[in-house]
C-alpha cells in the first residue's frame, strides 16, 4: 500500500519544524528518511501516526485521508517508536497478547498471529520471558512482532537502531529487509546513520525540516557527481552525516 505526503507543515509556536513536506512512499519497498538529529524525524512520524495533529496538508494512505477516515487508514500502520514502549515486567509474549487485544482480536486469533510472529523473528524460545531479561537488540524484535500482529500494509520505524551496538543494528536492519522482500510490506525507517541506508533504496533527506531528496541512492549520487551517499548529503546539506 502506498502512503502519501502531500504539503506537510508543522510548527511548535513560532518554530517551523517541517516546511511543505511531500513524498509518497512505493508499495513494499524499503525506504529511508536520513537526517541528523533535529531535522524534523520524529515530528514527521508523529504527524503519520496521528500522535500529532496535522496543521497544514494532507497524508493517505492508499488514497485514503487521515483527516476524513482515520481509523480505516491507521489500521495500515504497524510502527516502532525511537523510545521503547514495551512493558519490561511483562513476558514477551503477554506483551504481544496484550496489543493483539487492544486490536480486538480475539484469543484465538491473538494466540495464532503471536505463535506466527515470534517465529518469524526467532523468538519463539524466548516467549516466557520477562522483557527486562532481553537484550536490546532482542527488545527492538519484540517491538516489531508486535507491530506486525494486526497485519498492516505500512511499517514505520523511528531510530529503531538507537542504543543497539553494530552487530545489532545490522541484524535488525536486515531482517527488517527481509520483511520487505518476503511480505510486500512498504517500509519507512528513520535514521541519523548513513550505514544504515544502501545505494538502492529509496532514500529521504530530511534537513532543518524540509525534503531536499528523494529518490533511489544511486541516482542521487550520479546527479550530484558524488561518489558515496555520504558525500551526497554532505553537498546537500552542508553536514556530514554519522
């Protein structure tokens, strides 16, 4: 399912945070919104998610507007926040059981859609035990099965990587991937680190709030005459980016 952006401002008081933010996102493919911290990341999502409210310009999803239909759009949406909300006193599986609820499914669906996604993130040994127990790295896939229990079409990710150490964010960053190319499902993982985004994907520049990119890495280097993305968003923006 494809998600569209269209003419997205927002402002805390007099501060600007986004300036006319469009983009749409490709039906099952991997994207990434790169920018430092402050660019503008989170209060995008929060405005995608519905924690904020729009101010100035619409988001569809599957033709559908948020402001018109929001319950049938945002039942599309599985999405991992930058700060872990999961409860570290719970099991892993009663953390699944208790958002599958919330969802309204019913036992037996609950138990079936948490049997099948602590499989698919190998978590399935680790179903009894406490959230606290776990690793980071292991936390952030719980965060995702639980994402994925009432089958969105769209994932969205905040910094999901955050506090994870490298052999970590590169395993997450994969399987996340994998999701992709296994289910069809469009992806949109936010990040500050270019070792997170490949040549191929689809990629999103976010600076001081506004979209000075978007489009596959390969293309942006060849328009810019840069031979890395690295070197792309330095010419961009000016920074140099983690």
């Amino acid at each position: 399912m494809t998600l569209e952006a269209r003419g997205i401002s927002f402002h805390y008081g007099r501060k600007r945070v986004l300036n006319d933010v469009s983009f749409t996102l490709a039906d099952g493919r991997f994207h990434a919104l790169l920018g430092p911290n402050g660019a503008g990341k989170s209060t995008l999502f929060g405005l995608l998610t519905r924690l904020l409210a729009l101010q100035q310009g619409d988001i569809l999803l599957g033709g559908v507007s948020l402001k018109r239909q929001p319950a049938t759009a945002m039942h599309q949406i599985g999405v991992v926040f930058q700060q872990n909300a999961l409860d570290l006193d719970l099991t892993v599986q009663q953390n699944l059981m208790y958002h599958a609820g919330l969802h309204g499914m019913s036992l037996k669906e609950s138990r079936l859609r948490c049997a099948r996604e602590l499989e698919r993130f190998e978590l399935s040994e680790r179903a009894g035990t406490p959230v606290r127990q776990l690793n980071g790295g292991h936390r952030r896939r719980v965060e995702i099965a639980r994402a994925l229990l009432h089958q969105p079409s769209i994932l969205l990710l905040d910094e999901p990587s955050v506090g994870l150490d490298v052999p970590s964010r590169e395993t997450l960053n994969r399987h996340v991937r994998q999701l992709c190319d296994d289910s069809g499902l469009t992806v949109l993982w936010a990040t500050h680190l270019i070792e997170e985004v490949r040549p191929d994907d689809q990629i999103l520049i976010l600076h001081q709030g506004r979209l000075l990119a978007d489009s596959d890495g390969h293309s942006l280097c060849r328009d810019k005459g840069t031979s890395s993305l690295a070197e792309t968003f330095r010419t961009l923006t000016g920074e140099e980016v983690s």
